[in-house]
C-alpha cells in the first residue's frame, strides 16, 4: 500500500520580499520527505486560499519577515473556512513577536514558528498534525 | 591546550583554509604585494583617499524611515542632532513596489518598514528644514528608484538646490532584488533599462549625484559567501555599465559615479580581507575589462554596513556587541560611509534610543579608539595580506563561474543564482542547528527566554488614514489633464524605447503619484514574473 506523501504549501504572504527563510524551509520540508508547493513572493490571501485548494494541500504554511502577519491572517482565515481548509494544519513563521501570538491561535494557526526555529520541530509538528 | 584539542582543519565561509601561521613566504606564494599599492593610487587594495580618515572620517548613516514623512522627518532631525552626518532613507514597501497608499495591496502596509511616499509633496515634506548640501541622502529604493530619484532631484530643485553640484545615492540596484529583497517590478531587461536611464541622466544632469549603489550586501543576506558577496556585486556592476556604454557613453562618463553596499557580518579578517581584495579586483576589472582610462572611475565606493545576518533573535542584547565588532571590521577596511543594524532590529524598527547606540559605536571608534589616525593600519600583516591575496583570487574564480554560465543577467533572469544562494542559505541553517557552525546565544551559550527586553515600534492605523487623506488632497489640488499628459508621455518614452528620466522628472513635478507612474511604465514594460525554482 502506498502512503500519500504530506503535501505543504509554503506562502510569502503581502508585499514583504525576504524570501531566504520562506525558501529555507521549503529545502528542509522538501528533504524531511514532504511534497512541498512555494507560490513565491506578493500573495494575497485570496491567491493563498486558492493555491491551498487548487494543489489539495494538507498543511498551509505562511512566512512572514515584515510585519504585517496579523492583518494578512485576519482576511486569509475566513477565505479557508469558507473554501473548507478549515480542517488543514495551519502554520506561520518568520518574524513573530510573542505579544501576537494569542492572536495567531485564536485565528486558526496551531502551529507558530518564530524566526530560528528548528527545522526538526518543524517537521515533527506537521507529523504530528496531519493523521 | 591538549595537542588532540588542536583544530586540525580551518576553513572559512568563502572556502578558504586559514593556518595556524602566516609568514611573508605565505604572502609571496599568493602573489606578493603585486596589487597593494599606496592608498589612493590604483589598485587602492589599502584605500581610495592616500589620507583616508585622517582627512575626514567615514559617512555616519543610519537606516531610517517609518510612518509618514513628517514622522521620518522628525527622526532625520533627532539622528543629525546626534551628530549623525548623512541619511539613509527607509521606504515602506508599497512605496518600494510602486504602489499608492491607497491601493488595496498597500492595506496594513502603509509606514510599516519605512516612509510612505506618493507624491512629490511628501519628499518636501520629509526633507523640510534639512540642510542637503550639508547631510547626503540615500535612497534605498530599488524596483521604483527612477521614480524616487526624480522625486528627489525635483525637490532640490524645488527647495533652490543647484541639482549640478547636489551629491547624494538611490540604491537602485535592481538585479540584486531579484536576488533577495524582492522589490522588484518590471521584467529583468527592462528594469536593466531604467538603471541605464538613470545612470545616463544623472551623468548629463547631475553629475556630482550617485545613481546606483551596487549591493552585494543583499546577496549575501541571502545566502552568498563573503567571496561570492563581492564578486556578484562585481558582475551586475559589469551588467549596468554594459547598459549605458551601449548608449554611446564612455565608461570614464559615470564609472566614478557607481558605488557599492556591503556586508560585515562574519569573521573579522576574512571581511576586511574582502574589502581589501574587492578594492583591487574591481580596479583591475574596470581598467581591464571595461577599459576605463580615468583612474576615479576605478575607485570602489562603499558603504560597509549593516550585519543583518549576523545579528540574533537571542539575547538580543549581544547584538550590540556584534555591532561594535561590525564597526571596527568596516573602520577597518577603509569603508566611506557606514551604518549598523541596530540591535532590537531583527525584531522591529529600531527606537531612538537603540539607533543612538549604534551611532555612538561609530563615534567611540573615530574619538576613543585611534581607528582614524593612520591608513590601512592592518596592511602588512602576513596574514591579512595572504588573505587578501587569497580572497580576491576566489573573487575571480566566482567572476568566472559566472561568465561561464552566461553572465549575470541570464543567471539571475532564470532564477539559478537565486538558488545557488537559497541552497547554500539551506546549508548554513542546518549547520547553525547542528552546531556545526558557532553562532553566541543560539547553538551555543543559550539561556532560558522568556520575552525579549525589546520595545515594540506600532503599527499606527490612524497614520495611515492620513497618508491616504494627504494623497487625495495632493490629487484634488493638481492640474488633472497637466497629470495626464505628462503620465501619456512617460509611457511613450517607455514604449519607444527612449531615456524615461525627462518625463519622469515633468511628471513628478506635476505631482502624479508612485502608483500612477509606475502603472504608466507597466503599460510599456510589463510586470516581473518570479522564476520558482529550487
């Protein structure tokens, strides 16, 4: 029997260009055995919802340097509920100040990933989350 | 030390073996004081002025820009009050991408990491009540860095300053965006294109003004080791004097006029190695390879600055140490002008107080620290000359990959650099996490951390209401069918191929905004389409 293997969409959500650790990721996704889809710099959430669709992914992961992290997910949560992504494993990294990362909960990103994580808990938190 | 704790192998970032020992046999065997030189005379290896900081020391300056103008102008003012003797001009990105504030895209992003700019109001604004023959400003500004660079010699030209004689820089390096910092717009050739234009311009209309600052910084940011830092660098300079050279101009036109941005995170004598062997390759490449006569257009310019890379999330507070050790490296390597990332800045835009602590590290290496007093005070050295020797010989050995792979442009546009680097950025990371790779607080020397003594800077709402109110009345208060005419008549001059610098210039002076004129060379060039590839 052969297993599908987890499939991640990592995205740049807004108009922030630092892409090195977006695309770091992604090679460590990639070699921990993952299918990964990078849809590269300037998503908006609705650009983001549809990758997520369109390319059936189990995880949604976006990587945020810039700031602007809590307005981006406030609009993308409601556009994956409705697109029925609600189920997916949600993710975010970058640069994160702990003060929103209630918030990050509260909308729906079980998983958060400040700047420096380890690829490893990465990795075991998506194993963890998809079943 | 046991003779089994002897590291028995030492390699640094650019892949170069460092010995336990140096001697002037290590200095002959790697090509002796061949390319040293005086200071001041080619290949300037040991400094572009034969008196560096004796005559006058390094350009101070600080990155800076956030909410509106008047907020940046404010900051401007507390930075040169504190003894702060040039401006570093940070956009927010919707300025950056050529968006108005009002744009949908620019929602949530309006004065977050930098000045919002629409219209030529807000640069008089910005720079109201400052002296610019006697502070120089730089323009980070990239994907719309024609645009900005016309704002910005139209209010000169506006305030009474005889644009001939204003000095200044516009980062404008647009290759290196599509590299990292991704700011970019147009396609790959035209934006090529609109660097020429502004080169071109600049050199027939004010001279004395720095068009473009070549940045390997970025690059090495995003992955570039030390040598492939400088050498990439090397190659886009090459790619833009290419442009303009085609045009009819001579390379001795502008060449004085290019400039660079560096980085000084990483080992101490590799970085100022590199600098020092950056000086002579870029020299020998400008009188070699692009045959300039005039020793001026020889010089490599820079600032060395920054450290971004090297500064931690982790115990934050050691970032101030890392950039004092930044700052000496970049003193140390004849740099003109500098700027430290400051130490709450992996987190947030830096607070007045941290920014002061960065200009005062520089102020602590020119009154207490002798760095001024004498050229190049570590040439001589067997080992930084071996170093040296070595570093630019690595240089050229990653000129040559390029080439060989059909030249910057080419790498760049099919995205193989920018995975090159990604690649090696991937290395790095896991080194770090392995421990392979020593970085203070993070893999080794850790301490539990609850929350960083760290001031956030806000996201202010209500600002941005008011950039957008201050863009309507700019639209409401001008000559609608002048706007026009003058927006027609950028994106002809686009779409026949002509300088778009002179319509450029009537436009802004006509108060259209960013976004219009950005859509105006859309209309002729297209927008750039991100190459994924791993």
């Amino acid at each position: 029997m052969s297993e599908r293997r987890i499939k991640v969409l990592i995205a740049k959500p807004g108009l922030d260009g630092h892409d090195q650790g977006a695309k770091v990721v992604v090679r460590a996704l990639a070699d921990a055995g993952f299918e990964v889809v990078y849809t590269g710099l300037r998503q908006t959430p609705e650009q983001v919802a549809n990758a997520a669709l369109e390319e059936n992914v189990d995880v949604i992961g976006l990587s945020s340097m810039a700031g602007s992290h809590l307005p981006f997910c406030r609009k993308l949560k409601p556009l994956l509920e409705k697109a029925g992504l609600g189920d997916k494993l949600w993710l975010i990294g970058g640069n994160l100040p702990a003060q929103d990362h209630a918030e990050l909960r509260a909308l729906g990103f079980r998983g958060i990933f400040p700047a420096s994580s380890k690829f490893t808990d990465i990795v075991d938190f998506i194993k963890a989350g998809v079943s | 030390m046991s003779k089994d704790n002897v590291k028995k192998s030492v390699i640094n970032e650019s892949g170069i073996e460092i010995k336990p020992l140096y001697s002037a046999e290590d200095v002959a065997a790697t090509g002796g004081a061949a390319m040293l030189g005086l200071p001041g005379e080619y290949p300037f290896t040991r400094g572009i002025h034969p008196q560096m900081y004796r005559k006058q020391p390094w350009t101070m300056r600080q990155y800076a820009g956030f909410g509106n103008p008047a907020d940046t102008n404010k900051r401007f003012k507390y930075l040169i009050a504190n003894g702060q003797t040039g401006l570093n001009v940070a956009f927010d990105l919707p300025s950056q991408i050529g968006l108005d504030s009002d744009d949908p895209m620019a929602e949530g992003e309006i004065g977050r990491v930098g000045m919002s700019i629409d219209s030529l109001k807000d640069f008089e604004i910005a720079f109201d009540g400052i002296d610019l023959n006697k502070i120089t400003v730089s323009l980070t500004i990239n994907g719309a860095a024609a645009i900005m660079i016309a704002m910005y010699l139209a209010m000169a030209e506006k305030k009474g300053y005889d644009i001939t004689k204003l000095r200044g820089t516009a980062q404008n390096d647009i290759l290196k965006e599509f590299i990292g910092r991704g700011t970019w717009i147009f396609p790959v050739e035209p934006s090529i294109k609109l660097v020429g234009d502004t080169i071109e311009y600049c050199a027939k209309e004010a001279p004395k003004y720095s068009p473009v600052s070549i940045c390997g910084y970025h690059i090495r940011e995003s992955g570039a080791t030390p040598a492939q830092e400088m050498a990439y660098a090397f190659a886009i300079g090459k790619a833009y004097i290419a442009e303009v050279t085609k045009r009819g101009l001579s390379v001795d036109d502008f060449a004085n006029r290019l400039s660079f941005n560096f980085n000084i995170y990483g080992n101490l004598f590799e970085q100022v190695a590199k600098f020092r062997a950056g000086r002579g390759l870029w020299a020998k490449v400008l009188k070699d390879q692009c045959h300039a006569k005039d020793p001026d257009s020889m010089v490599m310019r820079m600032i060395a600055g920054g450290g971004g890379g090297g500064l931690t999330f982790e115990q934050p507070e050691l970032n101030i140490v890392r950039g004092a050790y930044y700052a000496l490296i970049s003193a140390l390597s004849g740099t003109q002008t500098m700027a430290l990332c400051s130490y709450d800045e992996a987190y947030t835009i830096p607070t007045e107080y941290s920014a002061r602590i960065s200009l005062r590290t520089m102020q602590i290496l020119i009154e207490e620290m002798g760095l001024c007093d004498t050229v190049d005070p570590i040439g001589g050295s067997y080992f930084v000359e071996t170093l040296t020797n070595q570093m630019r010989a690595k240089m050229e050995e990653h000129m040559a990959e390029v080439e060989a792979e059909g030249g910057m442009v080419k790498m760049v546009a099919e995205g193989a650099i920018q995975s090159k680097v990604s690649r090696q950025a991937y290395e790095m990371q896991r080194n770090i996490q392995t421990g392979v790779f020593r970085k203070v607080g993070v893999n080794c020397y850790r301490i539990d951390e609850e929350e960083h003594e760290v001031a956030f800077h806000p996201y202010n709402e209500a600002d941005a209401r008011a950039q957008i109110a201050s863009l309507n009345e700019v639209r409401r208060n001008r000559d609608g069918q002048a706007v026009a005419k003058a927006l027609k008549q950028v994106e002809t001059d686009a779409k026949s191929n002509r300088n778009v610098m002179p319509a450029l210039m009537a436009a802004v002076k006509a108060y259209a905004t960013v976004g219009e004129m950005t859509q105006a060379l859309v209309a002729a060039y297209g927008r750039y389409r991100e190459p994924i590839r791993f």
